[in-house]
C-alpha cells in the first residue's frame, strides 16, 4: 500500500510539472505575437506610460423575474412620494389688472388669499364698480377657514365687504391692512361682525391642514406681505405685490433672507405678481421721489402747491408732508378716499405730522398761497375726482389760478392716459404750471421689474412656476422670464379666471374649471347689471331712444288717443318737427291697418309698431335708435 502511494504520488508532481512547462511556453509565444504585430518604436517620438486598466468582470446575464406561469414581471419603478392634492384657482387678477381674489384648496379646507374690486371700463355705463363672482364661495361657504389679505390697495381689499355679507369667515392681514378694511367694513355696517385677526411678518396662521406665513416685502403701500403657504403637498410661495426698495420711507426691507431659506429647503410652486414684466431692469426706490419734491418746493416759492397722487400711497404722503413742513407750509387734503386714509394712518401712527400742519380744507382761502400745500385724489384723471373738479372750476374750495404749481404724482393707469392728458390740458389753459411723471421723478412704481422677478425666482427655486396678477401679455412674458431661468415650459402654467391647478408635490396639472367672471355693482345693486342691460344702456348712449305712446278701447280696438312720439337722445326736437310728424302720420297708418284686420294681441300690435318706424328712421338718417312702443287700455 505504502509503494502504490509513493507511486501515485510522484505521477502526480510530474504531472504538474508539466502543465507549468507548458504554461510558461505558452506565455512566451504570446509574448513574441504581441511584439510582432506592435508598431515600430519610430512611429512615436514620445510615448506616455499610461497606468494599466484592470480588466472588467464579465457581465452576468440580466434574467427575467418571473411571475406565475414562468411569464417576465414587468420591473417596478421606484415609488414617487405623492401627497394629499392642493387646489389652487383665481377668481380675479388674471388676464386682468385688479380684482384679485385668490383660492387655495386641499381635502376640506380653503381659505382666500386677497378679495379686490375693480373699476368700469368705458363699455359699463353707469356701473360703480366690479367684483369677483363668489358663487363657487357660497357653494363651498363650511369649508372656508378664513381671508388672508396681502396690503390695503383696493384692488385687494375693496369687495371684502360684498364677500362678508355672503361668506363670513375670519380676515388675518397686518396692522396697517386691517386698519383700512375696519374703515370700509364700517361704511357697510360690517364691522360688528366681523373678526379681524392682526398678524406679523414672519408669523404663521393656521388654515385647516395647511398654514400661511407672513412674509415682509416692499410696495407703494406700508405693511405689505408676500405668503408662503405650507401644504401637504410643499411650500408655495404667493409673491403679493411687491417690489424691493433698499430704502424704503417706513418699515424695514424685503425679507429677502426668507425667502432664500425657503429656496434652499425646497419650494413647490411660485405664484408671482407680472404687472411690470416688460419693464427691463429695477424699480427705483420710493425715496428718489422725496429728492424730485425738494427740487420741485424749492422752484415754487410764492406759489400755492397741489400734489395729485393715489390716496393709499401713504410714503408719498408722508414726504409731502415732510417737505411742507421744512419749507413752513400747511397741508390741507382734498377727496374722501385720501382723507379717510390719512385719517387711519396718522391713527395707527404710519404717517407722523407736527401739530398744527394738517387744516381743513375749507379753510384754505384764509392762508396766502405761499403758505399752503393740497394734496388731492385725482391723479387718473377721474371725473369725478377732486382734481378733475379743480381743473373744471366746479371745486367748491379750490379755484385754479396762475399762482398754483401742480404736481401730478402718479403713472397713468393703461386706458386712462387720455383722461389725464384731459385734466392737464384744463389747468394749463387756466394758466398753472403743471408738473407731471414724464417730466420729472414724481413717480416711481410699486411693483417689481425684471431683474427683481428674476432676483424672486432664483432666490426661491420652484419646481413650479404660476405668473400670476396681470393681463395675458404680462402672465406670457413672466412664464418665458422664468423659462429663462431654467424653469421647464412644462413646469409653467399660464391659467385664467376659473382655472384649477392641483398638485401632489410631484405633479401639476389643469384638472378642471369653477365659476368665475364679474359681478357689476351699481348703486345699491349687486348683480343685477348684467350683459343685457349693459347692451341696452350702450344702444341708448349711442343712438338715443323714441317713445311710441297710444291709448286703446278694450272693447272695440280702437285708438282713443295717440299715436304720440316721445324723442330722447335721438334728434334735437326743435330742429327735426318734420321728420316726427312723418313718424307720427306712419304710426297713425300702422294701427288703422291693425285695427281693419282685427288684430288685437299686444305683442303683434308693439312688433308692428317698431318694425316700421325703425324702417323709417334707418331710411331717414341712416341710425337705429331704440323704440320703445307703449300701450294702454282704457
């Protein structure tokens, strides 16, 4: 046994010997190959050793998982973490310049950012003002957690008082704001029932599932915010409208801080104010304004100032107020809104006056000229306004004379440049010197321009982007501003009034339409101005109205008394008998012929009626005044 191992045992070593031996030979052979094939050495002048790269590892074989029946299962993707959806929709304040009303939504609670009016247009005749439609509010009235409103402009805060009498929830804005909204919450008998809740920049209020956070920023109006709204979902930053002013009149600077730690902890979506999108560069700071007022007291010694601007522009006011003071004049005020304004600011103490420099205004012509200082509404050339009373000579208190030095401090509001160009042509003719923005720094804008919506954009780094405020031009141009800054164009939306946007925090998306549009006041009347009443008052501005008047037997048909035509608006009656007289001879020949055929219906008779005389006057003059026929039966 012990030989056969040692024999087995040497067979073996010989064996590995061998293979060895011929590992080696064939080490050698391959070497020799591979110096053969090389280029030559004088191919390069230089060669770079280069490290050797470990070989890769043989792929493994990619093998289906398989289900049941041995057939592939298809691969799972990672899970996306989607959260409870978030709701958001404008009732106002897109495609449009005012009447903002905002709404955010998520499972049972709402809550309002903002609820503004805004004023007619030309087309309205007679309307007062325009509000947003809350129909889809009242529908939704038990889930509404309360109104949160960004500053006191009235295009933010003006139809609070038509919501409240349909929807009351608790308002939460800053002191300032809150002031103007007790003020006009009054004036509707409001106030009582209403709860006014002040909050602070950078604190928060809870919203049901979600909360809102104040934060600090700079506009033509004392404590206004921007939002960053907590969700479910993610952070969703509501801009306001804002601008930043390093140097602003009151109150600290833009939060800008705050709004670079939100971007850095990850914001979900921006909406951004757009009205000065297509204004390249900054706003300049609203102290520029108080440089151009020095200059401007200065060059009008012995003369009377008035300064038109907007009646909540309370830095304004305030530096009107300070440039009086050192130029030892007084300062009197003139139209309701800037008064009641004034009034709440020196209140609350956002606007500081030395005893003894505000008058009355109907005590202005018991001071000399050079010693006095009117500042006024009207700077939109409204024609109702103070200004524009004074330009007319129809101010009670205040006639125009060469011895006054206008300023109007104040852009005009786009459709409105003919009204104030009306205004200004007014004083000149009455031998004024007339100051207006175009000349001068009297104005600068509170709202933010481009580099200042960039500078929001790249502080915030949304995932997301919503331009919000603004007609449809200034929205397009602010989602290509924020393409620009390489947000996707799928991850901006451009959305109009009734537009719902829903998010999970991973997508966003159109998901549908609520009721929106405009509701007319006019007078006491809300909503009942509609369409067709505008379309009647247009017909009647433009062509005037005839009145067909005639008295009828109820028994036998005929014509007791009339025809008779009653013109208004039409033609000037004096000068145009004849043409009435032909009108009233054809309506005479139009009710003996219904009377022979027996026609007795109402409504056939008035049809007659109308169809023939306005055939008549179309052929006669070539308009199309409205006829109204009237019968009676006696």
């Amino acid at each position: 046994m012990g030989l056969l191992s040692n024999k087995s045992l040497l067979t073996e070593k010989e064996s590995i010997a061998k293979k060895q031996t011929n590992f080696q030979n064939n080490k050698q052979t391959v070497k020799k190959q591979s110096y053969k094939n090389a280029p030559s050495s004088k191919t390069f002048k230089k060669t770079t050793a280069l490290p050797a790269k470990p070989l890769a590892a043989p792929k493994a074989e990619k093998r289906p998982v398989l289900g049941r029946n041995n057939t592939p299962k298809e691969e799972r993707k990672p899970r996306e973490n989607r959260s409870t959806p978030v709701r958001f929709f404008a009732l106002g304040g897109l495609n449009e310049i005012g009447k903002n009303l905002y709404v955010y939504e998520c499972s049972n609670d709402m809550f309002i950012v903002d609820c503004g009016l805004a004023f007619p247009d030309d087309e309205m005749f007679g309307v007062d003002l325009v509000v947003p439609d809350f129909t889809y509010l009242e529908k939704n009235k038990d889930k509404f957690r309360g109104i949160i409103i960004t500053h006191g402009h009235e295009d933010h805060i003006g139809a609070l008082p038509y919501l409240l009498k349909k929807v009351n929830v608790p308002i939460y804005g800053t002191r300032l704001t809150l002031g103007l909204v007790e003020g006009k919450l009054k004036e509707h008998n409001l106030l009582s029932s209403a709860s006014l809740n002040v909050i602070e920049p950078r604190r928060n209020v809870r919203m049901g599932c979600m909360s809102v956070e104040f934060i600090r920023v700079n506009h033509s109006i004392p404590d206004s915010c921007a939002l960053a709204i907590h969700t479910p979902a993610g952070v969703i930053v509501h801009t306001g409208d804002f601008k930043v002013d390093y140097t602003p009149i009151e109150g600290g600077i833009i939060d800008l801080a705050r709004f670079g730690e939100l971007g850095n902890r990850g914001v979900l979506a921006l909406m951004s104010e757009s009205t000065n999108v297509e204004r390249p560069g900054y706003t300049k700071s609203e102290s520029t304004v108080g440089e151009s007022f020095k200059g401007l007291f200065a060059r009008a010694e012995g003369k009377r100032i008035i300064i038109a601007t907007f009646s909540s522009n309370i830095h304004r006011i305030q530096q009107i107020i300070d440039e009086a003071v050192i130029h030892g004049r007084y300062v009197a005020v003139s139209g309701r809104s800037m008064t009641n304004v004034i009034t709440k600011a020196v209140e609350l103490n956002y606007i500081k006056v030395p005893d003894g420099t505000l008058i009355d205004i109907e005590d202005v012509n018991k001071y000399d000229p050079e010693e006095l200082v009117i500042a006024t509404t009207g700077s939109q050339g409204e024609p109702l306004s103070a200004l524009s009373r004074m330009s007319s000579g129809d101010h009670r208190q205040v006639t125009i004379t060469p011895n006054d030095f206008i300023i109007i401090s104040a852009n005009p509001i786009p459709g409105n440049e003919k009204l104030v160009t009306k205004v200004v042509n007014e004083l000149m003719k009455q031998g004024a010197d007339v100051i207006y923005e175009s000349m001068y720094e009297v104005h600068v804008s509170g709202h933010a321009c481009q580099e200042e919506l960039k500078m929001m954009i790249s502080l915030t780094k949304p995932k997301f982007f919503v331009p919000i405020h603004g007609e449809y031009k200034h929205l397009k141009k602010h989602a290509q501003l924020a393409e620009g800054m390489g947000i996707p164009e799928t991850n901006t939306f451009v959305a109009g009034l009734g537009d719902v946007l829903e998010t999970d925090g991973v997508d966003m998306k159109f998901t549908g339409t609520v009721p929106s549009g405009m509701v007319m006041v006019d007078g006491l009347g809300i909503g009942d101005v509609g369409s067709v009443v505008l379309r009647d008052r247009k017909h009647l501005a433009e062509d005037g109205v005839i009145i067909i008047v005639a008295a009828m037997n109820r028994e036998t048909g005929t014509v007791v008394s009339g025809p008779e035509i009653v013109s208004r608006g039409f033609v000037y009656v004096r000068e145009s008998e004849e043409l009435l007289d032909e009108a009233k001879q054809l309506m005479c020949g139009v009710m003996d012929d219904l009377a022979n055929r027996r026609v007795r219906e109402w409504g056939n008779i008035k049809s007659a009626l109308r169809d023939a005389l306005s055939d008549f006057i179309y052929q006669k003059t070539k308009r199309s005044p409205m006829i109204l026929p009237i019968i009676m039966e006696i």
